[in-house]
C-alpha cells in the first residue's frame, strides 16, 4: 500500500503536528530487539524504549505467545464483580517488587488512569478516616501526569493546560527543582533539597488538613529529566508524614529498571503511600496502568464499607484486562529471568558517559541523567520547539528515534541494548546537533 495524505487523514495522531507529519509520513511496521523498520525498509535505532515503555526491546515472542495462549482461552471477562486467575497472579507477583507494604494493586489501562485512579483513591481514603475535607493536591511545575482530566490539573506542562480550562480546582504546583546551577550535574544535584519547603508552605497557607495528597515524579520524565536533588524526596516525605498527606510517586517512566533498580523508590530510599505504573508494566505490549497502595490505605477504604457493599465506585470497562495481565506475567518474567534491572544498574555509567560527551556541542545546554535515562537541552530559536522538531526529523532520517519534548531530547534505551547501540544513538545525536 502506498501511503499519501490522503490515506491517513482520517485518523487524527496524539501529540503530532499532523499536517506536518501526513506531509512526509514516519510510519513503523516492524520492530524487533532495539530497532524498527520504517514502511519504506530503513532500520530506525530505538533511542527512547518506544516511548519508555519496551524496556525489554521489541518483539519478544514470549510475551506475544503469552497474549495469544490468553485469547484463545478467555479473551475477555467483566472485571466488576467478577474476576480471572491471571490479575490475581499478576497483583502478587508485583507486589513482591513493590517498595515498602505498597502490597494492594488497583488495574487501568495507562498512566493517564492510574494518576486519575490515585486521585480518586485519596479522595476515598480521606473520606473513609472522616478527613473528607482534604481536597488540594499538590503537584510540581514542569510534572506530567497523563491526560485525563484529573493529571491535566496535575501537570505543570503549560502547552497540556492552556487549551483546557475545565481543569479541577484545589490544584496547586511547588517549584521544579530545574536550577541553573544543576547545569550538566551528573545524577543527583548537591543543592536544591529546599524547594520541598514549598510543600510546607502550601500546607500553611491552606492548612496541612485540607491537603489530601502530593504528587511528583521522582525523576521529572517527560519534561526531560529533571533528577531531585539529595535530600528532596526525603523533606517531602517528612512534610506529608507530619501533615497526614499521602505521598504519590508517578513511576510511570522510572518504573520497572530505568532507574537501576525495580523502581525510583528503591533508588532513592522513599517510600511513597501509592505509586502509578505502566509502560514497562507490560514491556508496552498491551495497555495497562496500576495503582500500587500501602495496605492501610486499601484496609481502610475497604473496611468502611457495609458487608457485601462496593467499598469504591471506580474501575474501568478493561481494568486487568486478560490479554494485558498476561502480558504482564510474560514480561516480569523476562525481567527476572534476564536480570535487567541489574544489567541497567551495570550499563548507567556508561551510558552517562556517553550522554554527557555531548555537553560540548555549542548548540547543547545542558544534560541531565540517572540511571538509563537521559536528556539534553538544545539553545532553542525564536519559536520554542521549532529546533526540536527539526532534529526530530533529523535524526529520524539518519536512523534514530528519540522523544522529544520541546527543544530537549530524551534518550532511554532498551534495557537490553549494549555499548555498540548506546555510540550509535549518541553518535547521531552529535552528527544532527552539531550541525546546528
């Protein structure tokens, strides 16, 4: 099939310039190990894990035939008040790597609704305790939460705002902890523990009762990894354990090795209340999205409820979907069985090595990383994101796939690439960026 702007009108992309890109189609057709391959048969050089969600690299066929074995047996169930073996299976097999007693799983499909699911979860948890009053959340400038309503409030991404005004009320942002004394830090800033302080400060301005939760990435993905100063995550936790405010890491990137370990959590020693997970959660094979809660706040909810009553109206029409809990199983298993958060944790050095080679290039300032994750900025030009865009379609043409988000790209290879992949992702990056 040929493919004109005609042939692909009718679909209208997410987060894509879309009469740009149905000018000059990127379209991908195949994908096996760090690689895809373009309709046209070039190979493209996976860059940034699909979009940080095939940390196991692509076309792992033991994921493929789990999701298949799954259809042909039960390719669907209602999952309100009824429920199959495999989301069982796949809430205990996580809950084993899970941080802390974060031990109850509540299943959606993306992170986008595993944000919006913590959300209500702290509404509900708060009523329950009789603390119903607690209706501001606190997030960061420069987070991103997902889409749905209740993560768009959250985000602090101004272009994911501005269109939408119907966001919630009672949401307020604390500081990024972006500095420009962090410039070209490798791994965790010294300075910069204090803009937790504006948690404290929110929490005296509207009374620390009237706060039901925090949320922060650990490691800011998507705005181009912005990794927390020594000491943050710590005063956070401080301040939301002397206030009764629940703590929520989105891990939605970080989860599931890119950091090194299971997740940010482990990797920085805090143990949040809840954490959103996805992505890597099924090495991006089927979508799902989970909620991971400490016991007290599940048992709490729970316990309220009258007998046989529902303890929380909410779920999802594929909430633990059997494709994707299979898909789930598949992909802990490869996790565990090839040890690679263990390979990630050996491989960050010299990843880092290699990204922040870069911070001589003219055009690039500043880089940023921890752990397989990685970002350079690019001195933009007179319209924001119009360099990005232009080194996107660069480097896309000289074989690399990389996300972008404004003029910074984002680089977070599969878990399973080796030094060979990590020169040639950064050896493009210097060929289209240094040509700038």
């Amino acid at each position: 099939m040929s493919y004109t702007t005609n042939t692909l009108e009718n679909h209208w992309m997410p987060f894509t310039a879309n009469r740009d890109f149905k000018a000059d189609p990127r379209l991908l057709v195949k994908a096996e190990g760090v690689h895809y391959w373009t309709h046209t048969g070039r190979r493209i050089l996976d860059g940034s894990s699909g979009l940080f969600c095939c940390a196991a690299g692509h076309g792992r066929q033991e994921i493929a035939e789990a999701v298949g074995s799954q259809l042909r047996q039960l390719d669907y169930g209602p999952p309100f008040q009824w429920g199959h073996p495999s989301s069982f299976e796949l809430a205990n097999r996580l809950a084993r790597i899970t941080p802390g007693d974060l031990d109850h799983v509540f299943f959606a499909n993306s992170g986008s609704e595993a944000v919006d699911t913590a959300l209500k979860i702290a509404m509900a948890y708060h009523r329950a305790r009789g603390e119903g009053g607690r209706l501001h959340f606190v997030s960061r400038e420069r987070a991103y939460h997902g889409v749905n309503i209740g993560g768009t409030s959250l985000s602090g991404l101004i272009k994911n705002r501005e269109t939408f005004g119907g966001v919630m009320p009672g949401v307020v942002h604390m500081r990024h902890t972006w500095r420009p004394e962090s410039r070209f830090v490798r791994g965790q800033p010294e300075t910069g523990a204090d803009l937790a302080d504006d948690l404290q400060r929110f929490a005296a301005l509207y009374g620390g009762h009237t706060i039901a939760a925090c949320f922060v990435e650990p490691i800011a993905g998507s705005t181009g990894t912005l990794v927390p100063p020594k000491g943050y995550l710590e005063r956070l936790r401080e301040i939301c354990d002397a206030h009764g405010i629940l703590l929520v890491f989105d891990e939605v990137i970080c989860g599931f090795g890119r950091t090194g370990k299971a997740f940010a959590a482990d990797s920085f020693g805090v143990v949040p209340d809840m954490m959103t997970l996805a992505k890597a959660l099924t090495n991006g094979a089927q979508p799902m999205g989970a909620v991971a809660v400490k016991d007290e706040i599940y048992e709490t909810i729970v316990d309220n409820a009258p007998e046989g009553a529902v303890e929380l109206f909410h779920g999802y029409t594929y909430s633990a979907h059997p494709a994707a809990c299979a898909a789930g199983l598949a992909t802990l298993d490869i996790y565990e069985r090839e040890k690679l958060f263990d390979r990630a944790q050996a491989m960050s050095e010299r990843f880092l090595d290699a990204m922040f080679s870069l911070a001589d290039l003219p055009a690039v300032t500043d880089v940023r990383g921890y752990g397989m994750l990685a970002a350079f900025d690019i001195e933009p030009e007179e319209a924001p994101g119009a360099r990005g865009h232009h080194c996107l379609k660069r480097m896309f043409e000289a074989g690399l796939l990389i996300k972008w988000t404004g003029d910074t790209g984002c680089v977070a290879p599969p878990l399973v690439a080796d030094d060979s992949h990590i020169d040639e992702i950064v050896g493009i990056v210097r060929e289209v960026v240094g040509s700038l």
